[in-house]
C-alpha cells in the first residue's frame, strides 16, 4: 500500500475556496494511486471563530492543562469533519478520525505532550474502504483515553510522526507559499523557492524564524528519514525537497520579539545569559524581559529600554556555514531584509 501524508494549515482549510484549492491536491494524489491521510490544523488563525489561538480566550487559567487540552482539540476536530465533508461533496471516498483513531500516543505533559508511540493499525484497516483518511492535527491521546496536545506547530509533527510510522512516500507540508524560500516573501518582493534543502540547514533556518515548518516537526523527519515536501496550496509547483544530503543555502531569517537595553555607565562584565551583546547595545526576548530587568536592578545597572525589535540572520549553509546576525527596528524590517537580499543572495 502506497500512502502519502498532506497536511493543510488552518488558512488552507479557512473556507470553501481554501479547501478547493487543497482537494485539488488530494485529488491529484488518489488519483496517482496512492492512499492519503489529510492532517489538518483548525480553521483560519486568530480571531475567527474555530482558531486554536480564539478558543484559548475562552477561558482563564482556573482550568487544568487537561482540560485546557480538551478545549483546544475542538478546533481539530471540527476542522477535519468539516474537511471531511468537503472532500465527499467532491466524490472522494472519504472519512474523518477522532483523536484516538489517529494512533499517536503520548505521555500527560498537556499542552507539550510528547509522543510516545504511534498505533496504525485502526488506519490501515480503514484504508480497506476509504481512500482518504482526514486526521484532526496537533492532537494525541494518552495511554489511559485523555486527549493531549503537541505544542506550538503540532500540527507539523502529527504529519510527520504519522509519515514515518506509516513509512509514507511522502509527507508533503502545504502552506500559503511555495516552499522554503530564501527570504520571507510576504516581506521581500525577489524572494526564491529553493529546489531543496538538507535536514539540517531547514532546522537551522526554523529554530531561527523560517515559518514553513516547525522546529520539532524536521528534527522529527530528520531522524525517522521521512521523505519530507514543503509545498503551496495555492500552485501546482512542486515545492522544496529536503533532502539527507549536503546542499549550499542561501537564506535570511527573522525572529521577532526582541527588546533593545542600552547600559549606562557600565564598569563591570555582564553575567546574564539571557542578555545578547550587539554593538552598543544587548537585546533579549520579550519574554525575559522580567528576569533580564531584576539582574539589571540587582546588579544597580541604569538602562534605556526600546520595545519592538527584530532579529535578523543571514545564512550561508556550506560545508562551513557563515551566520552574520543582527537587530533592527521592526519598522524598518521590510526594508532592511530587501536590502541584504538584493546584495548577499
């Protein structure tokens, strides 16, 4: 049995036309011959009514991680009947799963659950009457029925963990652009699909902002071998191929979150590794701000701080990689990011 894994993000299963657009695909694969299992992330993103990020507002924090979990499942789960509706209105022999018949097991970290083992066997026995298995993404269930979450981008990791348990031809990851790109093109207007890329320079472009693929999601594909596609939903083009091989990248990155202190009379080391040193000023996440700003009192430290920074990361990924990273001001990321990849890529 040839199965192939596709996984839609929730602005590919947002409404009517998103998810034309993605049984397109599908289509494509059934009729290749291949048996498909569709994972899908709830709906659209915050703000619209069935996002993982809407429900979270629903509640306070007075409610366990447990049921907290519950809650957020309901984007999912929804989000796959509604897919799986769709895509029978189209003619396809189709049928969705609840949490427990996706297989992926996973330990009672809520909220960060780690997978333990996958079960496939509900899967391939449903593949003896359906062609297409829509799966609700992000999810898991203990091994006592509870049902988990895999943290941010579990979606990505559900695909994954399912490709490799299933040993799938391919785990294609679809997303609104046309794969791994050499800059974010929603921001740099010549940005280029690259053909392929290794395991390991897409790991060091996600852990530093690239948004195609979570982090955990390639670390996972890494190490299980998946036959790993990173695609658009919106073109016929063919993606980006990541490969278990050596391959020269050019790349600029950006991680957003930053905020930018200037040190005031500064007469001894600072021992604070939450503090990054750049030029005349250190940098530090927004959310060390807290404990960045105690050692800074601690220590009697006067500082100026400004909000709203940007990492930014040019990448040469050859045999030896070269990282040139800095920061700037989030209003002139657009800017600066055209600049460098007009002149460096």
């Amino acid at each position: 049995m040839d199965i192939v894994v596709m996984k839609f993000g929730g602005t590919s299963v947002r409404d009517q036309a998103t998810r034309f657009q993605a049984f397109k695909h599908i289509r494509r694969e059934v009729s290749a011959g291949y048996k498909v299992v569709v994972v899908v992330s709830a709906m659209g993103r915050s703000g619209e009514p069935y996002a993982t990020d809407t429900l979270k507002e629903l509640v306070t924090y007075h409610v366990s991680k447990r049921e907290n979990d519950r809650l957020l499942s309901c984007g999912e789960i929804i989000s796959s009947i509604v897919m799986s509706d769709f895509l029978q209105q189209q003619g396809l022999n189709v049928t969705s799963l609840a949490p427990d018949e996706v297989g992926i097991k996973t330990d009672n970290n809520y909220s960060n659950a780690n997978i333990i083992t996958i079960e496939t066997s509900k899967i391939v026995s449903l593949f003896n009457e359906y062609d297409v298995l829509v799966a609700p993404g992000f999810l898991g269930t203990t091994l006592e029925g509870h049902i988990t979450t895999l943290g941010r981008g579990g979606s990505d990791t559900s695909a994954v963990a399912l490709g490799g348990a299933l040993k799938a031809s391919y785990v294609d990851i679809y997303s609104d652009v046309e794969g791994v790109m050499t800059a974010d093109p929603k921001l740099v207007k010549n940005a280029r699909v690259l053909e392929k890329i290794s395991y390991d320079n897409l790991i060091a472009l996600a852990a530093r902002g690239a948004k195609v693929i979570h982090l955990k999601a390639v670390e996972l594909a890494k190490k299980n071998h998946v036959n790993l596609r990173l695609r658009s939903t919106t073109a016929d083009h063919i993606g980006t191929y990541v490969v278990d091989e050596e391959v020269n990248t050019l790349s600029l990155t950006y991680k957003s979150g930053y905020t930018r202190y200037e040190i005031l009379g500064l007469n001894c080391p600072i021992n604070c590794e939450l503090l990054i040193k750049q030029g005349a000023y250190w940098y530090a996440q927004v959310h060390d701000e807290e404990a960045v700003e105690h050692y800074l009192k601690e220590n009697e430290l006067e500082f100026i701080k400004s909000e709203n920074y940007v990492r930014v990361s040019w990448m040469n990924q050859q045999r030896t990689p070269v990282e040139l990273t800095f920061y700037v001001d989030a209003l002139k990321l657009e800017d600066t990011l055209n600049f460098l990849h007009y002149n460096l890529i």
